[in-house]
C-alpha cells in the first residue's frame, strides 16, 4: 500500500490548487481524478491576471504543471471508497490501488446525477441508502439492489457481500462500464447486472420491491444509489461528514467535522464559480499542512 502525507480527491481548480500549496509545503501530495468538467474547449474571461479570453482546458493544463513542478504527484484514476483507520489514518481506495494518507482534501465538485425513481425520497432510511458502509449490516442475508452502472456500484456490490449473497445491480437503463478485474469478481460473486431502469418503489411499511419501466416487478428489501463516480457526498456518508443537501459542510478553514478531512471548491456550494475554488483550495492546503505538522510528522511516505 502506498503512503502520502495528503490526498486530494478532485483535479480541478479546488484540487490543483491545493496541490500546488500543500506540495510547496514540501508534504507527499498525491491528486486523484480525470478531466474535470471545466476541462472542455469552453472560453472564460472572468478571471483574474488573463486579459485575453482563456479556454478552460488550457487553464487546467497550467494548473496541472505548475502542480508537477512543485512534486504533486497527479493520477487519473477512479476513487471509489474512502475509509478512517483505527489510528486515524485514511485509506483511500482507488479502482487501482489502495492509498494510506493522513490528510484528505475533498475537491469533487458536486454531482447532480438522479437515478430517475419517482418516489425515491418516500423510501430513504426506509430500505434506500447511498452508504454501504453505514448501512449494509441492517440487509443482512436479505435481497438488494444496486443501483449504478460504473466502477463505484460494482464496488458497493462487492462490499454488500460481507453482509448478503442475494445482490443485483441495475444500470438504470445505461451500458455497463465497470469491466476488467471488476466485471470478473462481480461473475465470481455470483452478482448479475441488469440493464433495466426502475422507475418507482413499493412497500406498505418499507421497500418490499422496485417496478421497472416495463412494468415488472422484482422483490427488494434495500436498494443502494451508486450512480456514475463516486463523489464528496458519497464519501460523507462513508466517513460521517456533516452535510447540508448535496453540499458538505467546513468551517473558515475548510475543515469538515471529521478530523483530518478537509473540503473545497463547488462540493461546498456558494458561489460556483473558478475565483472561488482556487482560493478555497489554498486555504484547505494551509489548513491541511497544518494539521499533518502537528498529527503524522513522523508519517513514512512510498
């Protein structure tokens, strides 16, 4: 297992410029995640020091090697879980790896991604969960579903079997792209995927089954939103970090509730805007650095 001083989930302007701190700092920095939405071929001329209109994939490519110049070690790879160790540690697990860290700066961004099922929220706490971790033991030996079509679902499937061996998941109509060793241990699991889309739940006192788009119907006693990539809010249910709607919540500091996890950039709300991310992501970095100083100064790093 690898070791770093601070992980930063999130390559956008919030991650990378956390990046660019906490590396100057002379701290392991380790950035995980693939183009971000602002990467496309869109122009901005809001902001600061570019008199000339600038396209938001060169931004991130400048923010990207001036990140590398300082030693931040920057990897396009899926995060799909995040765990707090006995000893207050993290491991951070990745659709390749595993990461030990001390730190943990969130910069996600937040994701608006909906599974489509009408009355979703009359069943949430009432068979639907979005955290296998919190919640998987209440489904023990019981029938449930997964619902997402990535890496993540294939990653929450495989966690649930610690709890039950009767697990679906359902794609929501979409192509399936978790694949490779991932696909293997699904099939060695013995966890089919379906490419169906459910678009409602029943059940007089709790889900008791999902009705398909068809019409069909099929008997559930849970069902876990797993949807696309993981992101902020999955891995504030994981780790406990308080939340308001789909934003987490950090102080002046950008320190969420949990020790050690920090938070920047649109997963945070406000003000959505590049400026802003930039400058959140800096102040996270200092806060970060301050902390590994004081709890992991004697941390070894690969």
């Amino acid at each position: 297992m690898e070791t770093k001083q601070i992980t930063i989930i999130g390559a956008g302007p919030a991650g990378l410029s956390a990046a660019i701190y906490a590396a100057r700092a002379g701290l392991s920095t380790l950035v995980l995640g693939c183009q971000p939405k602002i990467a496309g071929d869109y122009e901005i001329d809001n902001y600061f020091g570019f008199p000339e209109t600038i396209s938001g994939k060169e931004l991130i490519e400048r923010g990207r090697a001036q990140a590398e110049r300082f030693g931040a070690e920057i990897r396009c790879d899926r995060v799909l879980s995040i765990h707090m160790d006995e000893d207050m540690r993290f491991t951070v697990k990745t659709k390749d790896t595993e990461i030990k860290t001390c730190a943990v700066i969130l910069a996600t961004g937040v994701s608006r991604v909906k599974p489509g099922i009408d009355n979703l929220g009359d069943y949430e706490g009432k068979g639907v969960s979005y955290c296998v971790s919190c919640d998987g033991f209440f489904f023990r030996g019981k029938k449930v579903v997964v619902i997402g079509e990535a890496f993540f679902a294939a990653n929450q499937a495989l966690e649930l079997t610690n709890y039950t061996p009767d697990i679906t998941i359902i794609t929501q109509g979409k192509a399936p792209t978790m694949n490779g060793d991932y696909r293997t241990m699904l099939d060695e699991a013995s966890i089919p995927v379906l490419e169906k889309k459910v678009t409602r739940l029943e059940g007089e006192n709790g889900l008791e089954r999902i009705v398909f788009e068809d019409g069909e119907t099929m008997d559930a006693d849970g069902l876990f939103v797993a949807i696309g990539e993981a992101s902020s809010s999955d891995f504030a249910y994981t780790l406990g970090i308080e939340r308001k709607g789909v934003f987490l919540v950090a102080d002046d500091k950008k320190a969420t509730n949990i020790p050690g996890v920090f938070a920047a950039g649109d997963c945070l709300g406000g003000f959505l805007q590049i400026s802003v991310a930039v400058g959140e992501g800096a102040v996270a970095a200092k806060s970060a650095i301050g902390y590994v100083k004081k709890e992991c100064a004697d941390m070894e790093t690969t």
